[in-house]
C-alpha cells in the first residue's frame, strides 16, 4: 500500500488547491466533518483519495479517518495526510486547529499532473466540490490553480516578506486563479456588486456572502491565450487600479516562460544535460533548457601540444603512478555508493560523476579545504586514470600533482588543473566538466 | 575513573610540554640547525634507532627530508667553545636557516618584531647583553617572553654560547625552562645542568637536589637528556647521582629512559667508592647546622622556582618531618610535580596558578574539560595565541600592560584555550600523546613547534615526528582553522591528504600503517566553533536521530557482527570513513555491554549516509555563522538577521544547560552588548539545519518543521544557563537568560520545496504551533 508520491512523478505541472475556513466545532466534531467527506468522495473522481495516514497506514474509509484524527491529536490540533497508491499522484492534508490557535480547517490539495484536468466534467465536479465545502465552511480566499503559474506569480508572497504575508494574508486581489473564492471581506473591498459581475466562466454567490468566480471551464490550458485574456479580464476587474493591458502582458510573459521548448544540447553532453534538467523545479525547466540550448561549454584550456610537454621530474615514476592510483582509488571510494559506476572508470562514470557533483552543488555544499586538499586531488587523478584506460594515454609524472600530465595522441593534459577549475563553483562543474574534457581530448586522439 | 583516565593522559603529555616550553632555536645553518643535531646523536651510540623515518610523504617531503635528515654531517667538538657574535636576526631568520622553511611557513610564525629586540611587549634595555653583568641582568629579557617562540626570535639576537657561558649553572637550568635552546647552545646548556646536578646535593641538601633534577628533567629533550646521561657518566657521577636523587631516576624512567643501563660496568668499584663516599658527606651534611648552610644557599632559587616545585618541596619536607626515616619518600612528592601539574613548569603560567583553576572551571565548557590535556601542547603552540591577541588588544602600551596582574593571566588563558582548541579539534588523545611524545624527543622538533604553532604541531603529528617532513606538510596541516587556501598547491596538497580528509583518504591498508587521525578532523573548523568536541557532541546527537537501519542491543548478534578493520564488505572498500565506522561499532558494543546504549549500531549504510548529511549540515552552519558574523558587522538599518540588536555580539557552540536536556551545544548565541536600558538584555538563538525537505508531503513538510522547532526551543529556547564563564558575567548571577527567540534556519538550494505555497504553509503552520520560533529558509 505504497503511496505514490507527487514527487516520485517526473516534474511537471499538478492543480494546487488551498482551503482554509475557519471552524470551530460547537457539535460532535464527525457530523460537522461528514459534509466534507461526502463532498471529497463525491466529486473526485479520477483522483479519489485511497490511502490516509495518521500514526498508520490505512485504506480510505471514513471511519479511518476519524481514528487517525483521533490518533494525531495533540494539544491543540491534529492532521493527516490523503494519498493515492495510483497515478494520478495526490498529496492531500487535512488538519484542524483548535483554540487557543485560531480555530480553522487546514486542506491542501496538490493533484499531478494538471493535464489532468483537461476535461470540462472532471473540472465541474473539482468546482462543485469546492462550492459545496465553501458553503458549508466559511472562508476568507481559497484558490485553485496551476503550481507553476501561482509560483511564476509570486505567490504566496507576492513581494511581501514573511512577516506581512503572515500578518496580512491575501488582504487584497494579488492575484486572479482558476478556481477562486474571495470571503466577505474581500467582497467587500471590492464592492459586492462589481465582484459579483466579474467576467468569467462562473460567479456564484455563496449563501455565507462569499463568492465563487472560476474564469474558465477548464484549468489545464491555463496557460492559453483564451486562458490569460479571461484571467486578465477578472483581474483588472476586480482590480481597477490595474491596467489591463500591463495585466495581460504580465501573464504571456509567464506563458511564455512555461511553453515547452525542445532541448538541442550539444552531443556530447546530452547524458549530463537532460539528467539537469530534469532536476529543475517544474516551473524552471523549459526556461532552463532553453538556457543550455544556448549554452556551450569553452574549450578546454588543461593541454599543451605534445612537443611542449613537461619532462618527467620524479625520481620513481613508478611511485608515482601509484600514488596517482591510489588518489583516483579514494574518488572511487568518495562516489562508489551513490556513483557506482566510478568503478569502472568509463566516460560514461565521467558523466555520472559529473551529474552527482553537480546535483550536491559539491563546490558550495562542501568545505572549501576539504575539496582543494582531498577532492581536488582525486578528481584530478581518476580523470587521468580514464583517459589512460579509454584513450590509451600515458601519464607523465611530475612532483607537483598540477604538473602531472597525460599524454593522448598529439596532446598532453593536465587532469588535475582540470579538477581544480572543475571544482570552482556549480556552474563550473558544467563548463569544465570531465566529460567534456574527455570527448575533446577523443578528438585530438589523433 | 575520570580522575584518573586523566591523570594518565597528563602523565603522557606532561613531559613535552615541559620540554617543549623550555626550549625554541634554531641555529644558523652553517654550524647550527641539522649538523649539529645529527653531531649531538653520533656522540650517544644508542641514538641511531631514533633517526627520523621517512616513511611518510613520498613525493614532497622526500628531497627535503633526504636533505634534512641525511646531508648532515657530523661536525666538530669545536662547536662546543665556538663563539659567534650576536647576529640580530629576527625569527624569520631563525627558521629560514634551519631549513629553508617555506616562506608560507614564515609568515604563519607570527609578526616579527622590529628593532629594537623586545620580549612580551617589553624592549630589551639598552647594551644588552653586556657579558660582563649579573646572570640575572643576562637573563631578565627573556623572563619577560610570553612564549617559547619569543624566546626563539629573542636568542637569535645575541651571541648564545656566550652568554651561557656567563651564565651561573642556576640561571642556565632557568634559562632552559624558557623555551628551546639554539641548537649551537644546546651543549653548553647541557653541560651546565650537568654541573647542577653533579654538585646540588652537596651545595643544597639532596632534598633540594631532587627538586631541581626533577625540574632538569622536564625542562629537556630527550636528546638532552641523552647527552646529560652522557656527561654524567662520563664524569662517573651517574650511579652516584641516580642513587642519591632518587626521583631523578624515576623522573627519567617515566620518560622512557633506563638510565641504570648506562652506568659502566667497568667502574664500578670505583664508582661505589666514591658514591660511598659522597654518601657520607651528604650525611655529614644532614646535621642541623650544615642543613642551615645549604637552605640558606637554596634559598634564592627556592624562590624562583616554579610553583608547583615549590610546592612539591613543601610536600617533601613535611613528609621529612612527619616520619623522620622519610629520606626517600621524597620521591612520590616529586612525583607529584612530575605528573600532577605540568603546566606550572612553564614561567609565565606558573605565575597564575590560580589562572589554571580558572581554566578549569570557566573559559571552556563542561564538556570540553576532557580535552584539558591539550592545553599542555597550547603552551608549545600558543605563540600565534598570545601574539594575536597583544595585536587584537588594539591600543598601544596595551601589551605593557598586559604583561602584569590578572590582565595578563587572563590574555595569556584565552590564547592557550584557543590553541587548546585548535589541537584538540584535529586528533585524539592518543593522537595527542603521540604528538607530546614527538616533540619532547628533540629540541628541533621543539624550536619547530615553538616557532610554528599549532599548525607546526599538527605537521609534525602528521610527518610521525619526523621535522624534516613536518616542514613542507606544515602550511596545509589544519585544513579550515586558518580560512585560507593552502599556501602550495599540486603534489603537497595531494600528500597532505592524510592529515584530515573528507572527500577521500587513503584506503584502509595504508591508514592502518601511518595511523592518521580520524576522518571527522576534517569537519572541524573552530573559526565557527566546531571543535573536535562539538563535532564529536553534534555527531553524537545526529546518530540519535538517524533513521537508518539498525542492529539491535543485543550482544550476541552485535558480537557476530563485528566489523573488521582488515576486511570491509565491498561496499566499504576503500573508503575513509571504515575505520571510524569500526570505533564507532566498538564504542556503542561497550555501551550496550553496559547497558547504557539507547539504540544499537546503525549499519554501514545507514552510517555513511548519517555522516553525509553530517558533513554537509556542518558545511552550513559554518557558512551561516559567518553570514551572521558580516551582519552583525553592518550598520544596524542595514542587518538582515541582526536588526533587533545595538551591538550583537555572536558566540559560537555556547553550551546551555536546561532541566531534561543536558549539556547542547546552541549553534549561535546573539548577545546584546550595548546599553540594555534597565530591561532583560536580548538575546537570541539560532539553529541552523540542513535537511531535505524537498520531497515530503505537506503533511510531512508541516510535522517535520514543528518537529525541529519545538526542539529548537526546547534546547535553545525559553530559559537557558549558559555555561561559559567568559558570557556569565553579563548575565545575573543565577546564570538563567531568557531568550527572546529562537531561529530555526534551513538551508535552502535544492534541499527546499520548489513550491514555495506549500514551504510558507510549512513556515506559518509552525510559527502558529510553536510561538516563540521563527522559521527561515536560506
């Protein structure tokens, strides 16, 4: 009964639904909860809840869920978690606060992916799910949305630091979503009657006073220019001191920065390059593939021209091969269990030192002394070991590892200057990766 | 039990450190330094199965050490009465001469001191030295040096064989408490302490004798004691010294030297003879009236003995008077001085005893007190302590003044704790013992250290003692403590790998035959408070915690699966953090065999993921605190975290104390030091955490957060008492603080949700569940 995790999927966009109502229990707590539940199971077909977890693991019942509240239960609240052992993913929280917190409901509701909710009856039914929770628990704002768009957007934020958003909440109309409730308060503030004749897909007026506005039928094609101009339209309604023009452009901007663009890496480096993008956060990706579209990595400066190359100066080159041995062993030994494929020394453990590096952001991550004395060394070391092995190169033994060379066709390298700017910063890792060095240095094999 | 786990450990420091502190020069090349050390062994037979190995450092330190070690040629007895004038070089000289020292090396011995020659702040008077004056005008300058490695710098100024040799036999032994001797002195030193100790039992009384052999003894090196046997038995006053002065003996023996074995064979009737002899004169001498002869000869260097010889003295002659037969007891009262309170030895931290309780009871925490052993080698390395903190007192004459009274006690305290820290933050104690054992083998490894500081220290731990070695090691011996990058790059980075790693160390075969220091060394940094100590208390507290998969506390199965150092399962092959693994493994079996362990081993795995997320939590910390450290400098509109301070005043790994929580270690402590205005005086906490909070649910996300903040207050929150003294004084006495709020701060970057709705529920979820705790991510 494993949960699927909205993070086990592959980045990319889900609906995110927060509801917070305020709520305090003046009868038996299950017949205030009932409607709730009855309005989740209802209406969420496709993504219906299976698992729920408080201390354990349980399948969805109700009578679950009042043991695992019951269970997690403290002092003043209790939570617990709602789950899907099946694609779609769902990451669902349902908490409870009570006084002297300020007694309310805590739901959040992330579904992945939003293409999901593509379909008008699959998103009719998520609006009338919320409409009915809305009803029966009242609530200053509640939302639903893409993911990426509310964080392209700011949100929760929106400029203001922790302290103020925390103080303030959504105090005013920062933002028009998808699915939007706005409390009597926000009605007011706006004027009941200009709220109520928003342009949208729906406006409701709830019989709390608050009021439902969904711009369109559908939320998947948020990002659509028939999307945006709705969305543009409700908010510059709702905030007249918006232009609606400047609204507009503010949100094909942030289309823009979502339209998938088709990765063109350079060859070489497409193993690296596609395993970070796909570490970049779902509303990240497409501008970062178009940032390594354009990127392409310098030529490598660590070589000399054979003829140029640095005589040996060792007394015991034997020795020194070892030595080189033995550091390129401690890198083996640095990566082996999360790398395991240092072991066999390939361009292809280049590649996935490389990634592992740069995914521990290893440079910033790690002490500064501890990279140049220890890592430094070894990365530099296993570099020139893989050229040796791949390349049939030749180490050229020097006193200082810095000088220490290895000779591939008509080039000598210098493996550990190479770690050394390697290990500079993150981005380094990408400009000087050993992969890269070891492609080129394939090329001038000869 | 603890009381005496300490005892033994001092015991093994002690005797460097006295050593150590006594002694510091390097003579100049051409007749100095290499040559004349290797002379001084050629002349005592037994000496060549000391020579340095070379087994470490292949690639750099072996020209050098070939230079070092072996180019030496033995040079004549006529060094003995050389005379050479004073050469006015400063200690960069000094060093530079003994061996082409790096000029990375020179500089990290510290200012040097600029015409005229001064010692603690204090010039030299004007025509010093002037031979033809008392030995005590000869030898005032350097009882003003605070440290060995002044004593070092002052010598190379003045024309040392000739001014021992103007020196009466007392003064010489004083001078030789001071610091190392100059290598072309060193004989003649020697042979001055010989000359005491030939002649104090008769000149003194043999209780008095036994004082002063015992202050001879831990006042020398090896290869001086060496030589001092040496001379003794060539005069043939050797058995007849060991017989008479009993705690001489056990002196040398518990410095590893059999000095009976020295005691020629074919002299010895004539030996006996004459020690009869002696004996009777000595007996003679016990009458009343010859007593009161030789204690009024005793009595000037009665007084300018070092407390605890003093002490000890007392001991003995209250023992004489108790039981009347107690002649020979006076030996377990000097075995008191030998082993009890070897930091006394040293001149100017002997004039603060009371200094040493305050030691002991404040300046370092609780927990830290285990480490009190290393203090003895802060003596050896507190050169850079006490220069630093002259220069960091800021206002001039300040140093004048801190030479005297409490002021001083106090400066010179807080410069030995922190050296104290350095050492103790990179190795063990045994590690520790081994590197006492290292510098009190010669008077090179003694001017080296005293020169070089705690960073000469750890080189010379790293190159087993071997100062040729040591030399090219010592820029990049204590990786983080100096903030700067090594000095040299390429092969010497790559050699020094050994001393303290974290990416990559040696495989197991070759760790098992140099036995380096734990890999945990290289997590210390005490720029930001992470001492050994701290280290090994957080680590402590992260296995606490660790989820892995555990074996469970049972015996048996613990006992079955013991690792072994030899042979790793493949997965740990090679790697560095094995052997840590198998004393960690050992430590929680005894834990459990005792019934004191509250979880059982985590497995391997589990192990090194536990130090993965250990290593890079404390990469964080560090970089916060100096986050913290440039905000507290800026002015305070301008402060991202500070601003609710006049004058923020950080303290690193303070320890706190709360009811049910013991001794934690808060990572930062913000004090105000400005004017308070009558109200409680603020103070904050910050904890700072490196967790992966990327992939949880929302649920998990929300517990997780409350988690660590209730933990945070529970620690760090609320009421704390503070346990370093150094703080408690601007707190009530009770030593209760309130703190007005505690900071949770996490490290961002990829450990944080991408969804920044879901992380600001997180943070307002725990804001309202734990007031009091203020969430940041970075």
């Amino acid at each position: 009964m494993k949960a699927l995790s909205v993070h086990d999927l592959k980045p990319e966009d889900s609906l995110l639904l927060i509801f917070d109502p305020a709520f305090e229990s003046k009868a038996a707590l299950k017949s205030e909860l009932e409607p709730f539940f009855q309005a989740l199971e209802k209406y969420s077909d496709g993504w219906m809840p299976d698992v729920i977890e408080g201390k354990r693991r349980r399948k969805y019942a109700r009578a679950a869920i009042w043991k695992a509240l019951e269970e997690e239960r403290d002092e003043n609240s209790t939570s617990i978690g709602l789950y899907r052992t099946e694609w779609p993913a769902l990451d669902m929280s349902f908490g409870l606060w009570f006084p002297p917190l300020p007694p309310r409901l805590r739901v959040f509701i992330e579904i992945k992916p939003v293409s999901l909710f593509s379909e008008t009856t699959r998103c009719s039914q998520f609006v009338e799910m919320v409409r009915t929770w809305a009803s029966s628990y009242p609530v200053s704002h509640a939302m639903a949305h893409s993911t990426d768009d509310l964080n392209l957007a700011g949100s929760p934020n929106f400029g203001r630091d922790d302290e103020t958003l925390f103080r303030d909440g959504f105090d005013k109309i920062y933002m028009v979503c998808w699915l939007n409730v706005f409390g009597p308060k926000l009605v007011e503030a706006v004027g009941r009657e200009r709220m109520l004749s928003t342009p949208a897909h729906r406006v409701e007026e709830l019989p709390n006073g608050s009021v439902l506005v969904v711009t369109r039928p559908t939320v998947a094609d948020f990002a659509s220019k028939e999307a945006r101009r709705a969305q543009a339209l409700a908010h510059a309604h709702l905030r007249p001191d918006l232009d609606f023009d400047t609204v507009l452009r503010t949100l094909h901007e942030r289309s823009a920065m979502l339209a998938p663009v088709e990765p063109r890496f350079h060859p070489d480096l497409v193993p690296l390059l596609s395993r970070v993008v796909d570490r970049a956060a779902s509303h990240e990706r497409q501008r970062r593939i178009a940032e390594l579209n354009a990127w392409c990595p310098p030529e490598p400066e660590e070589w000399r021209p054979a003829g140029s190359a640095l005589p040996p100066d060792v007394d015991n080159p034997q020795r020194s091969l070892e030595h080189y041995s033995n550091l390129a062993e401690h890198l083996v030994a640095l990566l082996h269990s999360e790398v395991p494929s240092v072991f066999k020394a390939t361009p292809e453990s280049l590649t996935d030192a490389d990634f592992y590096f740069w995914r521990e952001e290893f440079p910033k991550s790690r002490l500064r002394e501890a990279i140049d004395e220890h890592a430094v060394p070894a990365i530099g070391a296993y570099l020139g070991e893989v050229l040796v092995r791949n390349l049939g190169g030749r180490w050229i033994p020097r006193q200082r590892l810095e000088e220490a060379q290895v000779l591939v066709g008509n080039r000598v390298w210098f493996p550990f200057v190479r770690a050394r700017n390697y290990m500079r910063s993150r981005q380094s890792l990408l400009d000087c990766s050993l992969t890269w060095l070891y492609r080129v240095a394939e090329r001038h094999r000869g | 039990m603890r009381a005496e786990a300490w005892a033994s450990r001092w015991a093994a420091l002690l005797g460097a450190v006295l050593l150590s502190t006594g002694c510091v020069t390097l003579g100049p090349r051409q007749g100095g330094g290499a040559a004349q050390a290797a002379h001084a062994l050629s002349t005592l037979p037994e000496v060549g199965a000391t020579a340095p190995s070379l087994e470490a450092s292949p690639l750099v330190a072996s020209t050098e050490a070939d230079k070092h070690a072996f180019s030496a040629e033995p040079g004549g007895q006529e060094r003995l009465h050389r005379r050479r004038s004073a050469r006015g070089l400063g200690p960069d000289a000094a060093l530079a001469s003994a061996g082409e020292a790096p000029a990375s090396e020179v500089a990290s011995t510290g200012p040097v001191p600029e015409e005229p020659p001064s010692c603690g702040g204090q010039a030299v008077p004007p025509g010093w030295p002037d031979f033809s004056s008392s030995p005590e005008e000869l030898l005032a300058p350097f009882l003003t040096c605070t440290s060995p490695g002044e004593v070092l710098a002052l010598q190379q100024r003045v024309d040392m064989p000739r001014l021992l040799e103007a020196l009466d036999d007392w003064s010489a032994v004083r001078l030789g408490t001071l610091g190392p001797p100059r290598e072309d002195a060193a004989r003649l030193l020697n042979d001055k302490r010989t000359s005491l100790l030939e002649k104090a039992a008769g000149a003194y009384g043999r209780r008095n004798a036994q004082v002063l052999s015992v202050l001879i003894v831990d006042s020398a090196y090896d290869d001086d004691l060496r030589e001092i046997l040496f001379l003794l038995a060539q005069d043939k006053r050797l058995e007849e010294a060991l017989k008479l002065l009993p705690a001489f003996q056990a002196a040398l023996e518990k410095r590893g030297l059999k000095p009976a074995a020295r005691v020629e064979r074919g002299s010895r009737l004539e030996q006996m003879a004459r020690g009869l002899r002696r004996l009777g004169e000595d007996t003679l001498s016990s009458s009343p009236a010859a007593l009161d002869g030789q204690e009024f000869a005793f009595h000037p260097i009665r007084g300018q003995l070092p407390p605890e010889y003093q002490e000890a003295l007392e001991k003995a002659e209250k023992e004489w008077v108790l039981n009347a037969s107690a002649d020979d007891m006076a030996v377990s009262a000097f075995d008191h001085v030998t082993f009890g309170v070897p930091l006394g030895s040293y001149h100017f931290v002997a004039t603060s005893l009371h200094g040493v309780g305050l030691l002991w009871n404040g300046e370092m925490e609780e927990g830290t007190r285990e480490a009190a052993p290393v203090l003895v080698l802060a003596l050896v390395g507190g050169y850079k302590g006490v220069r630093y903190l002259a220069k960091g007192e800021g206002a001039a004459g300040v140093r004048l003044r801190l030479r005297t009274g409490a002021e001083a006690a106090q400066a010179r305290l807080r410069a030995l704790t922190e050296t104290a820290r350095q050492l103790q933050g990179v190795m063990n104690l045994q590690g520790l013992r081994d590197l006492a054992g290292y510098i009190r083998a010669s008077r090179e490894a003694g001017r080296f250290v005293a020169a070089g500081g705690a960073d000469a220290a750890l080189a010379l731990y790293e190159a087993r003692g071997n100062v040729a070695s040591a030399r090219p090691l010592m820029s990049k011996a204590r990786p983080g403590a100096s903030g700067s990058p090594p000095a040299k790059s390429g092969a010497g980075a790559g050699e020094a790998a050994g001393a303290a790693d974290e990416a990559a160390r040696l495989s197991p075969r070759t760790a098992a035959a140099r036995e380096r220091p734990g890999t945990l060394a290289s997590l210390v940094d005490e720029g930001v408070g992470h001492t050994r100590e701290v280290v090994e208390a957080k680590l402590a507290a992260a296995e606490l915690e660790a989820t892995g998969p555990r074996l469970p506390k049972d015996v048996a199965i613990l006992e079955k699966h013991r690792p072994s150092l030899d042979a790793p399962p493949p997965e740990a092959r090679g790697n560095p953090r094995w052997r840590e693994y198998m004393e960690y493994y050992n430590e929680r079996f005894r834990e459990v065999e005792q019934g004191k362990a509250s979880k059982g081993t985590l497995k391997w795995e589990g192990y090194e993921k536990l130090r993965g997320w250990f290593a890079r939590g404390l990469a964080f910390e560090r970089d916060m605190v100096k986050l913290l450290q440039e905000d507290a400098l800026k002015p305070r509109a301008e402060r991202l975290f500070l601003g609710d301070f006049d004058r923020p005043r950080l303290e690193t790994q303070v320890g706190v104390r709360k009811p049910g929580t013991g001794l934690r270690f808060a990572d930062v402590l913000v004090i105000e030091e400005g004017g308070i205005g009558g109200g409680p005086r603020r103070v904050e906490a910050f904890s700072f955490k490196s967790r992966d909070l990327s992939g949880l649910s929302e649920r998990a996300l929300n517990t997780q957060m409350i988690e660590d903040a209730r933990e945070a207050l529970q620690k760090y929150g609320e009421t704390l008492d503070i346990r370093r003294d150094s703080l408690q004084s601007l707190f009530p006495e009770d030593g209760k603080v309130p703190v007005q709020r505690v900071r949770l701060v996490y490290e961002g970057g990829k450990l944080k949700p991408t969804d920044l709705n879901r992380l600001k529920r997180a943070v307002e979820a725990t804001k309202g569940k734990v007031p009091g705790v203020e969430v940041l991510v970075e």
